[in-house]
C-alpha cells in the first residue's frame, strides 16, 4: 500500500498562475484533509471532506478551492496565485473525522 | 490564548535518557489527542494516540492524559539520536483536530 500520495512534490509558481495539487489515498478512508505548513505557525487546515460528496472549509480557506473527485482523490486549487500561498502543503486522510490522521508526503510551492 | 500549545524548545537530552514532552489544550470537550512526529523536511507520521484518563505505552513511547488538568504529555524512554525531530500534539474538536506548533527533540549522543 502506498497510503497517501501527492503530486508534484515541488513547484515554483509566478503570482497569478493557477495549479492543482493532487492527492490520493489507498486506505479506503472516508476523510480528507489539506494544510499547509509556515514556519513557526503549525499546521493549518485549508479544507477538509468528511466524507465522500462534501467538503468544508478550515481555517485558512482564502484562495483554495477543493474537489473530492471520489472516495480515493481530493484535489486542492489555487486559480490566481500569490506570494502569501508559499508554503509546505499536506494532504491527509482519516477513517473517520477527525480521527488520526495520516499524512502525505507534501509539496513544496513557491510563488514568485 | 492558543488551543493547543507546546514548548518550542529545543528540548535536549542526552542518549538513554527520558524525553518528557508536554502539551496543553483549552478545549474541554476534547476526547482525542494524538501525538506525532516529524523529520526535517517531512512529513507527520502518527505514533500515538490516547483517548482515556491515564498512561498509554507502546513500546518506548508513553502518552500521558490528565482532562481535569487538560494536559496531555509524551514520554520516550531510552531517547535515541533517531528520535531527534519535531514532536506535534493534536486534540480533536468535532470535526477537525488542532494542532499544535510542535516540540523540537534534540537527542545527543
């Protein structure tokens, strides 16, 4: 099992660009979660679904949007980069929510 | 005031010792907490999780839960160079977990 994957593992961005970070879990688990990751400030959750057909806001939503593509997949989008989105961003998933969390490898973006 | 915090640290110990790290919560409907560890440039990884007043041991590693007190702490026994990294707490709320800013281990030989 690869538990939780997530690609690309490092991208470089100019402000106003736009990607989509990909995550996928083979742990047949109902939770999903992104954070990012800024020195000094901890994990913080951007968005999470708690099951297969919703997602939910955390508390750093602004300039994200999220898509639980199915029960294994949950994308991250950024549409209009800025400098302030440089960051280490993990992808997680739990059997239930909250429940211990498994985490992926992460991506690193920068945002010039 | 912060939901979860943790010391920063460095917390330094020598090889073969205790590691006491420690975390405090404010939420007190709070049932789930969870420890994990994170290498330099990686990811979390869980190692434990408690959810009961008292000690829970797993192999080297013993997690601690005082609710009335609202602490929640992680004992590594026989502290190894290898254990060198950064210790975060979690504590659940209904839908999420909180995370703290983490603990740095450093373990000398």
């Amino acid at each position: 099992n690869a538990g939780v994957t997530q690609t690309p593992k490092f991208q470089v961005l100019k402000t106003g660009q736009s990607m989509t970070l990909q995550c996928a879990q083979d742990m047949n688990h109902n939770s999903m979660y992104w954070y990012r990751q800024d020195p000094g400030m901890g994990l913080r959750l951007i968005y999470y679904s708690a099951s297969e057909g919703t997602t939910d806001k955390g508390e750093v939503p602004n300039g994200y949007n999220v898509s639980r593509l199915n029960k294994r997949e949950f994308s991250l989008r950024l549409e209009s980069a800025a400098p302030s989105q440089t960051s280490v961003y993990f992808c997680a998933s739990s059997e239930v929510t909250p429940g211990g969390q498994f985490f992926g490898p992460g991506t690193r973006l920068t945002v010039l | 005031q912060k939901e979860v915090e943790q010391n920063s640290g460095p917390l330094s110990v020598p090889e073969g010792a205790i590691a006491s790290l420690n975390c405090t919560y404010s939420d007190r409907g709070s049932q789930s907490f969870f420890w994990y560890r994170q290498y330099s440039g990686k990811s979390p990884e869980l190692i434990m999780f408690i959810y009961s007043n008292g000690d829970k041991e797993d192999g080297r590693f013993t997690a601690q839960l005082n609710k009335a007190s609202q602490y929640v702490s992680l004992l590594i026994r026989d502290s190894q160079p290898s254990d060198s990294a950064t210790y975060l707490c979690a504590v659940n709320t209904p839908d999420k977990l909180i995370f703290g800013t983490g603990t740095r281990l450093q373990v000398f030989p």
